[in-house]
C-alpha cells in the first residue's frame, strides 16, 4: 500500500486552524512529509506530519503566578501585625498552607516526565522558600521576645523583693527609734 500525501503543507495548516479550537494551545503551524523507505528489502510509505503548537502563558499568568505574588504580599504585609498577639504566626501559617495548595495543584498541571524543573516550579519553590523563612523570623522573634519578658519580669520582681525587705528595715527602724524615744 503507497500513502500519499492530501494537500501541502500549508493548505493542511489552514485546514486545521479552521477545525481546531484555540484554548490552552496555540496551533502554529504543520509540516506533512512523505517518505518512501527501503525497510529490509521491503519498500513502505511513511508519512511524517510535523505539528508545531505553543501552550499560551496567558492562563499560567492569570491563575498561578498572581495568586502566589499576592501571597507573598500578604506574607510581607504581615510585619504590620504587632507581634505580642496570636494572630501573626496563625496568619503566616495560613498564607503558607495557601502556597502549599498552590504547589499542589501545580503539580497536577506541569507534565509528570521532565529532565528539568519548569521555571514556574522553581518560582513556586522559591517564593515557598522566602515565606517559609519569614515564617521562622517570627517564630525566633516572639521566642526572644518572650524570653526578654521573663527576664524582666524576673528582675522586677527581685526588684520589688529588696524594695519590700528595704522598706521592712525601714519600718523596723523607725518602731525601734520611737520605742527608744518614749
């Protein structure tokens, strides 16, 4: 059986831009060849089509790398939390289980077989990285503040303790001053 090619290249182009809807890929463009191949004293046809298509950053844009900058943003914007309260470690916890998601479902999205990792994984990595590493800033500064408290607290009441036994002396003192006096 000899194959033969339908149309050049260009009309199959056109043909296939007609029929095929533009979503997550561009179609740019296909190249049809035809070959005829001497395969172990066997002559066979073969045809060759070369599909060229472009997968649009639009979506990537729209739906992955702006939620994960907004995250980030958030993340920074949570210096402004004073930090004697709960809430900025829970909060910084909860943006970064948001990025988490995030990754997931990347995951889900990016092609399983790769030699390399995409860009956007290691813009996610990364961004993941800068929040994680915010996130043990404010841990190590609520830690120091509490232990800065304590110190203090404890110096106040040592402070109070000679303040007392002072003003104990001093009592005694004067009960002693008056009953000398009489």
């Amino acid at each position: 059986m000899m194959l033969k090619v339908f149309g050049d290249s260009s009309w199959n182009t056109e043909l296939s831009l007609d029929n095929m809807a533009q979503s997550e890929w561009l179609f740019i463009n296909m190249v049809n060849s035809h070959h005829i191949v001497n395969n172990f004293f066997i002559t066979q046809s073969v045809m060759v089509y070369t599909i060229t298509m472009k997968r649009r950053s639009a979506l990537y844009i729209a739906n992955f790398l702006l939620p994960i900058m907004f995250f980030l943003c958030l993340d920074l914007a949570s210096f402004l939390i004073p930090v004697n309260g709960g809430e900025k470690l829970s909060f910084k916890v909860t943006v970064l289980l948001a990025v988490t998601v995030m990754q997931l479902i990347l995951n889900d999205i990016l092609p399983s077989s790769s030699d390399r990792i995409p860009l956007i994984a290691i813009y996610c990595i990364g961004i993941f990285g800068l929040m994680m590493m915010s996130l043990l800033e404010t841990i190590l500064l609520m830690y120091l503040m509490e232990k800065d408290s304590a110190a203090q607290d404890k110096e106040d009441q040592s402070l109070s303790e000679k303040v007392g036994k002072a003003n104990c002396c001093t009592s005694e003192i004067k009960q002693n001053f008056y009953k000398h006096s009489i």
